[in-house]
C-alpha cells in the first residue's frame, strides 16, 4: 500500500478562545488516521489577519513532529481567501481536508472522509446540514431555499443546498480549483462548478463554543449578491424578459385606452393610475440598473487581476520545533 498525505486546512480569524480545543481533537483524531490508515497528515493553518492572538496561539503551540504550516496574511481577507491560500500550500498532499476553526467541524468526521476517499472512486467528499430549518430557523431557511433556486437555475451543475465547506478533496479536485483564475471565489459555487464525483454526509452542526459568527446577516446578504452575480447571469436575462413583457403589456393597454376613447368619450382618463406606474416602473428601473451595476462593477474587480491574498508571514512547523529541541 503506498502511503498517502493528507493536508489539513484551516482558516483562523480571531479564534483564540477555540483553538486549543481544536488542536486537541485534531491531534488525537490525526493519530487514530496515521494508525489505521497509514496517512501522513500535515496541517495548514491560514490565520486571516486576526487581531486576537489566534496566530501567537498557533505559533507557541506543540505540534510535535507533525509537519505544520502556519500562514499569515495581512490583512482579513476572507475565509474563502484563506481556504485558497492553503490549497495552494497544499502541494504535495494527495488530498486535503477543508474545515472552520470553531468546531462546528467536528474533527471526528475526518475519519469519515478518509474512509470513503480510500475505497471509493469519490473526488470529494462533503458534509452537509440534513435540515436547515431546525438548525436556522425559517426565515434563514427560506431565503436560502430560494438562493440555491436562482443560482441553480441557470447552471448545468449542481450546488448542492445545505452543503458546506467542511469536505475533502483530491489531488485532482484542488488542481481544478487552483485552476480557477477569478478573485472573487464563492467556494461553495467553485466546488460544484469544477465537477467530478462528489459525496455528501450528513452533519448537524453543533453550534459554535466559543465566540460568536464572523458572517452578520448584511455580510450575509452581500455575500449572496457576489454569488449570484460571480455564478450566473440569469438575473440580467430576466430583467430582459421583464423588460419585453412590460412593454408588450403597455402596447396593448395604449390600443385599450385608445379605443376607449372613441367608444365611451365621457370617461376620464385618471392621473393618479398614471402616476402609480411612474412611480413603479421608476422603482423598477432603479432597482434593474443597481442590479445592472453589480454586474459591471464585478468585472471590473476581476479585470484588476490582483492577487487573491497577500502573505506577511509563511512559517513551517516542524523546522522550528527540531531548531527548538536541537
Ligand atoms: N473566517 C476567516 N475569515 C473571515 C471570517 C471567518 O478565516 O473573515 C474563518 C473562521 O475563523 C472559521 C471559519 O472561517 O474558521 C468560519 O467562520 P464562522 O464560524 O465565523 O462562520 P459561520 O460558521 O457562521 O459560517
Ligand atoms: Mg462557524
């Protein structure tokens, strides 16, 4: 059998509180792997410009022999950033585990992963929640159900709803990624768009130990406008078709009207029906040019081509510890 590495990637933002918890998990449940599966697992931590001590953390923390990467940028610039950061980092590895930092990824499930990886023909393999109402409630729920219907409307793959960026992938699914030239990476859209065999498991998350959600509900929002607009233009097209069906409606309204005219000419033609259209179609309009305007303002974010993280700080692990103990 030959031996295989796996990465493990983690994106910190300010999780100080939570990380110790974390390393302690995974350390055991990495020594279970090692054991059974004969894997030689490596951590990459990308710390995404925290202002906590997350990276100090990480830094004066044990790791033993395991080979450890800690990488810093500098500054926040995303938890999708990070998790790009540390496919790139992530060479060498036959594959590479994706997970929070929170423990809302329960380390444990790692072992779940590798076990389908290793015996079955799977690029990726995904947890996903079974039941987002329960776990949201159904305002969240709703408005979720509806973002995975527009985005998936247009497309001919799948983003399946409630998966999340807690998953493995192989060597090849992080090649097609690293592939991917946009900067504006919505990793859930990218996961799907790249194709391959991908598995889903079902996951309850746990809420969150310690701290609270980086992601407020306006972050939310606008994070769904990106996705959107970075993942399909049907938006653009539908606003087309609105367009047409609209001024086919007022065509034939204005032969109506006409006709009214000289079949009943006492009746008044009434101003506030006109106004309540002005101001409508005014609303409409201003709301399709914003919409319009997402659209053109993505392209010219993408046609900057800047690079999606700057690094201040690249460290590995286990160089320091031998130079520690030597
Ligand atoms: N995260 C990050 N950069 C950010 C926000 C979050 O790297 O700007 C990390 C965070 O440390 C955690 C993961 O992304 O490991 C998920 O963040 P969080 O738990 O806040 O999101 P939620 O679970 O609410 O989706
Ligand atoms: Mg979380």
């Amino acid at each position: 059998m030959t031996i295989k590495n796996l990465s493990v990637i983690i994106p910190v933002y300010n999780e100080a509180d939570g990380l110790p918890d974390l390393l302690d998990r995974l350390g055991a449940i990495s020594d279970i792997l090692t054991g059974e599966f004969s894997l030689i697992i490596d951590y990459i931590f990308i710390d995404d410009g925290s202002s906590d001590d997350s990276f100090a953390l990480l830094q004066e923390y044990d790791f033993g022999t395991r080979l450890t990467r800690l990488l810093r940028f500098s500054r926040n610039f995303g938890k999708e950033a990070a998790l790009s950061a540390g496919i790139d980092a992530a060479q060498y590895a036959d594959a590479a585990v994706l997970m929070d930092a929170d423990l809302q990824h329960p380390p444990e499930m790692i072992a779940d992963f590798v076990r389908i990886w290793l015996t079955e023909d799977i690029d990726s393999v995904y947890a996903y929640k079974p039941s987002r109402l329960r776990s949201e409630g159904p305002v969240k729920a709703a408005l979720s159900k509806i973002f995975f219907w527009v985005i998936n409307r247009d497309l001919r793959y799948d983003i399946p709803p409630g998966a999340g960026d807690f998953r493995l992938v192989n060597r090849r699914f992080m090649n097609a990624l690293r592939s991917l030239p946009e900067s504006n990476r919505f990793m859930k859209g990218l996961y799907g768009w790249v194709g391959f065999r991908q598995t889903g498991l079902p996951l309850e998350p746990p809420p969150r130990l310690r701290g609270e959600s980086n992601y407020s509900p306006l972050r939310l929002l606008l994070m769904t406008l990106d996705a959107i607009t970075s993942f399909t233009t049907m938006p653009l097209r539908l606003m087309a078709l609105s367009g047409i069906i609209v001024a086919a409606a007022s065509a034939l309204y204005g032969i109506y009207v006409v006709i009214q005219h000289f079949l009943f000419p006492s009746v008044p033609t009434g101003i506030v029906s006109v106004l309540a259209l002005i101001a409508f179609f005014g609303g409409v309009q201003m709301m399709f040019l914003g919409l319009l305007g997402e659209y053109v303002g993505r392209s010219v974010l993408e046609a900057k081509k800047r690079p999606i993280y700057i690094l201040s700080d690249d460290i590995s692990r286990k160089e320091k510890n031998v130079a520690d103990r030597g």
